[in-house]
C-alpha cells in the first residue's frame, strides 16, 4: 500500500542537540511539506518542497533545514537554533496534478525537547 | 481575528445524532479542505471542495463561497467519528502550497 512514513513516532532529545525527523513517500508524489502543530493552534507550514532539489520556506522556517535528493524523502532537521523545538510534527505530500491537491499525511512525529 | 475560524471548539453527541461542523474564513481561497486527525495523529484528507457539496459515505461537506463559509456534516453519527476535524483554506495565491488550518474541533460521539 501506498503511503506516508514518519519515524520514529515518539523523539526526545537534550537541548542543544540537533535531530533529524523521517518521512519517505511512495505514492511518486512531487510535492513533500512539514508543519508542525501545537496544543491550541492550527497546523503551520514549515518547509516545502515542489521537486526533487528545491525548497521553500513556510511560515515558520527559522530554526529548521531540510533537503530533498529524493522525489521520495524530504527529511526536516530541527537544529538548536530552533527556540522552542517541543511539537508535534506532521510530514504531507500532494501530487500537483491540478492547482489544487489533496494532502496525504503521515502519522507523525512528537518530538520533546529537555 | 484568525483567517479561519472553526466553531464549535468542543462537540459532544449521542450515537445516531446529526452532526454539523462550521467553517468560516476571511481570505480569497481556491479550495477549502476538511480533514479528520485520530487521537494518535494522523491526519486523514476527507474532502476538497471549491463549491457547492461533496458527500462520501454518512459524511457531507458544503461551502458557500459568497458567504466563505464551509460546513462538514455527519449523518448517523457512531462512536468511530470521534476526532479532531480540521478545516483548511488553499489561499488562492498558493492553493495547496499554503493551506491556512483552523484550530480544530474536538468531536466525541458516545454509545
């Protein structure tokens, strides 16, 4: 089946420390997005990526990088320049078909930072 | 004032009741989205809808573009409903490269 992986599920990590979060696609889709949800608030789109080697800057970039060498891997890197990293975080990808595309989401990762 | 609002916050129903959900929103969309996030999180992609009304299975989603107001509805609720619907608005500018979510509503449905 065709789908969304997010790992791991659950991250903790000491401040200061760097750390990578997962999300592989094998549905061939072109476009990959991060948002990262808080208690209270809706969804906010970090980074997205249209094609493979080229990314944009979401709403709340700062703090976090990411690559895409893959059509199906779009890993986000949340660095200890992120001021408060504690979310939980949510990998989607749309096909691009048409201007307007339904979003494939993966479970997520819950990253908690001591 | 957030450019989507979702009311109510909080939605509490017996088995069987009808169920609505509002959507309002403030800004120029192409599409509105409504999506469904299981209390371990994943987020499952419902409806997008540019006007008029979708139906798939005992769920219905409208939107009133004059209006900007978009309405999710479960008929024949079950305790399986029980989520958080989100609903999303694609900025006309950016359509599904910048969705703009509301906060949710929490639904419980109980036997």
């Amino acid at each position: 089946d065709g789908g969304i992986t997010q790992s791991p599920k659950y991250l903790f990590r000491k401040e200061g420390q760097n750390v990578t979060l997962s999300c592989e696609q094998n549905l061939n889709h072109d476009a990959m997005y991060w948002y990262r949800q808080d208690p209270g608030q809706g969804l906010r789109l970090i980074y997205y990526s249209q094609i493979v080697n080229d990314f944009q800057k979401g709403d709340i970039a700062e703090g976090y990088s990411v690559s895409r060498e893959k059509k199906e891997s779009f890993p986000l890197t949340v660095t200890s320049a992120q001021k408060n990293p504690t979310a939980f975080y949510l990998c989607a990808s749309s096909p691009r078909q048409e201007i307007n595309s339904p979003l494939h989401f993966g479970n997520g990762t819950r990253l908690t930072v001591t | 004032k957030n450019e989507v609002e979702q009311s109510p916050q909080n939605l509490t129903a017996q088995e069987g009741e009808f169920i609505t959900i509002n959507c309002s929103y403030s800004v120029g969309i192409s599409a509105l989205h409504w999506l469904q996030q299981h209390p371990g999180g994943g987020i499952v992609s419902l409806f997008m809808l540019s006007s008029g009304k979708k139906k798939h299975g005992r769920l219905i989603a409208t939107i009133n573009i004059q209006e900007k107001h978009s309405s999710l509805h479960i008929t024949a609720s079950h305790p399986r409903d029980s989520a958080v619907y989100i609903c999303a608005a694609a900025d006309e500018s950016y359509n599904t490269d910048k969705l703009i979510f509301g906060t949710g509503t929490r639904l419980q449905v109980f036997p």
